[in-house]
C-alpha cells in the first residue's frame, strides 16, 4: 500500500499511529465482507487463510506491506519491531533500493518482456529465501532488481 499523505498523522514521525490507522480501517473491511481481522507481523499486514468457494479453491493469505517514497524515489517500508510489550514497540521506515522511474520501466517491459521479469524475480526471491535473507531483502526489492534488470537488458537489445 502507498502512502502519499495521511489526513491527520504525521507519517514520517509517527509511524505507529499509521500503522493501527490502516489495520482499523482493512479490519472494518474485512469483517464488512466476512473475513476474519488482519495479524500485525513486522513488515506486512496479513489475512487469515481464506479459500474462495468458486473458482480456484487453494487456500491463501493476502499481506499488505505499507510503503512510501520520499522526493528523490527512494522507498521505505515500514517495521514493527515488536519487544513483548507493545508500549516499548518501535515502528520506523526501513530505505529500500532506488525506485527512479520504476513506473515508466514497468509500462515499457508490460507485456511482452513481463514473463522476464516474473522469472527474475522468482530466482532473485527464491535465492535469498535459501539463503535466509528475507530481513534484508525484501520481496519488493527482488521485484525492483528484477524490473531495472530486465530493463537494462531489453533495453541494451533496442539501441
């Protein structure tokens, strides 16, 4: 979820208050359409399993990670660093990569160089999942090295 401004909080300072905004406002939503609340996990917002009734029956769990970008496209996630007592709990903005021109890297590779991406970014995720990496390498940063690779390479090829 982007998050560009916030009637009311202060984002940049305090997280927190943001964070207990958005799970307040999905959990309405969720209860609203008969799910279940949401979990608090360090990094993301998740459902509780679900199984849809037609279609595909696999069970599945939606995470909402909260993101913002700040004027020169760098992006921060926000963490929940729980210590066992919530009142001591921090919350910050973790930077990840670049994300300059992103938006216009991924219009130029959909859709006929989006398999690409798809399967750079499986073997970028899957690579640091065995090499338990996952704190430090976000799935969302596997997803931007995936996009400014397969762009560099593609667009290598049209010059």
């Amino acid at each position: 979820m982007w998050i560009e401004e916030a009637q009311n909080i202060d984002i940049w300072n305090d997280p927190r208050q943001l964070k207990t905004t958005i799970i307040e406002s999905f959990n309405e939503i969720l209860v609203r359409n008969d799910w279940k609340t949401c979990d608090d996990s360090t990094s993301v917002i998740t459902t509780k399993k679900v199984q849809l009734e037609k279609e595909n029956k696999t069970p599945f769990r939606i995470d909402l990670c909260i993101v913002r970008e700040d004027d020169c496209g760098n992006w921060y996630r926000l963490i929940h660093k729980k210590t066992g007592n919530t009142r001591s709990d921090q919350y910050c903005w973790e930077q990840g990569i670049s994300i300059k021109d992103l938006n216009s890297k991924e219009k130029f590779l959909k859709p006929a160089h989006w398999m690409k991406v798809r399967e750079t970014y499986l073997v970028k995720k899957n690579m640091h999942l065995s090499r338990q990496d996952t704190d430090r390498h976000s799935s969302y940063n596997c997803y931007i090295e995936a996009i400014n690779e397969v762009y560099a390479k593609v667009h290598a090829g049209n010059k």
